[in-house]
C-alpha cells in the first residue's frame, strides 16, 4: 500500500521531506497508469475515499497463503513442528522483507552491529569464526538519494565479516522465497518492521515452519 496508508495506520504523520515526496510520486504513478492492481478491493476503495485518480481498470489479484491443515489434537502441523523441538540451533539469522527503511533494514542492522559489539558474551556458542550466517532475503530499494539499499547493507557489514558470512538474496521470486525458508531448518526469520500493515512475510514464514 502507500505511504500515506501505513502512517495512518499507525497513527503517525511525516516526519521527513522525502515522505512528502514519496506521497507525491505514488499518486502521480496511479494517475498516469493504464490500470491499477490491488491484492484487495478494500486498498482501491482505501484510495478512492481519499480522491486518488485510479485508472479505468482496476484488477484485485488476492495473495492467498495456507498455514496447513490442523492435526488431531487440533494444532497446525507448524505449531507441532516447533513444539516437537526439544533444542533450537540457530545458525541463520534471516531478514525477510524489502530492503527499505520501513520494513526496518536499518533497524535489523543496528541489532547485527550491537551482537558483533557484544560478541565476547556469545561468541563461544557460534560454530566457527564466522559461523553465524546473515541472510537478506527481498527485493532492493533505491533511496530517493540515489542510494542502493543493498550497497549500503554489504559495505557496513563488510566491517563484521570476522563474524558474520553475509548472503544478499534480492533476486528471489516468491517461491524461490518459500523453498529457500523451507530449506534453512536452523534458522530465525526477522521481520522488524517500523511501519507495516499485516505484511504476507509474515504468513509466507509460518507456512514454511
């Protein structure tokens, strides 16, 4: 959705000169658009009540996931999965989502910086000097400086290289996203959004387990 959708959601307003822009540069996309989809009839009427210009035609493609079917006892097989785990091993620490500031990249990297300035108090449980491995799994961002997300993601975590193996994964398609989850067995899924509406990371995560 837009901007201007996820800040009412969440009840802020903007708070830089560039949402401003942003705002600006998504409305004039949907004016100049030869048709306009939406995985929901309600973000269409979400931007009809606020007098946005749609084109003519309008498709609704719904994004539909299944969790699973649910077991005897009445738990998913994703809940059995987890709770039939006597021990977690994590050695994949994986963000999934866009690589834009809303969806907490830089948050997710802040966190990184802090374990590695903190590293003598875990260290030892790490396989290897760089046994833990980082995963960005999403599409890259241009910042509206120029900037490539990506860029600046490999260059600050080229300074933790001693103790992190970096992968960048921004050319996955959906469901190259859901074989490469389901794959990564030892593995925790970070989703730490700033600014989010209920986003289909999250279920695409709990259907791979």
């Amino acid at each position: 959705g837009p901007l201007n959708w996820v800040k009412e959601a969440h009840g802020t307003s903007h708070d830089q000169s560039t949402d401003y822009l942003q705002n600006r540069m998504e409305y004039g996309l949907v004016s100049y658009a030869d048709y306009a989809v939406s995985p929901s009839r309600y973000l269409l009427n979400y931007l009809k009540d606020r007098s946005w210009v749609l084109p003519k035609q309008t498709i609704v493609i719904p994004n539909v996931n299944k969790l699973g079917s649910r077991n005897a006892d009445g738990r998913s097989q994703i809940e059995s999965k987890a709770l039939g785990k006597k021990k977690w091993i994590i050695n994949s620490l994986i963000f999934f989502g866009r690589l834009e500031p809303r969806k907490g990249v830089f948050l997710f990297l802040e966190a990184l910086e802090l374990l590695y300035k903190n590293k003598h108090m875990w260290i030892e449980n790490a396989r290897g000097s760089r046994g833990l491995e980082i995963v960005f799994l999403g599409h890259n961002t241009i910042l509206p400086d120029g900037q490539s997300v990506a860029k600046i993601v490999s260059t600050r975590l080229d300074k933790l290289s001693d103790l992190f193996s970096v992968r960048l994964l921004c050319n996955y398609s959906q469901a190259d996203c859901e074989r490469f989850l389901k794959s990564k067995t030892e593995s925790l899924v970070c989703l730490p959004s700033t600014a989010d509406n209920s986003p289909y990371v999250i279920v695409e995560a709990l259907e791979q387990g």
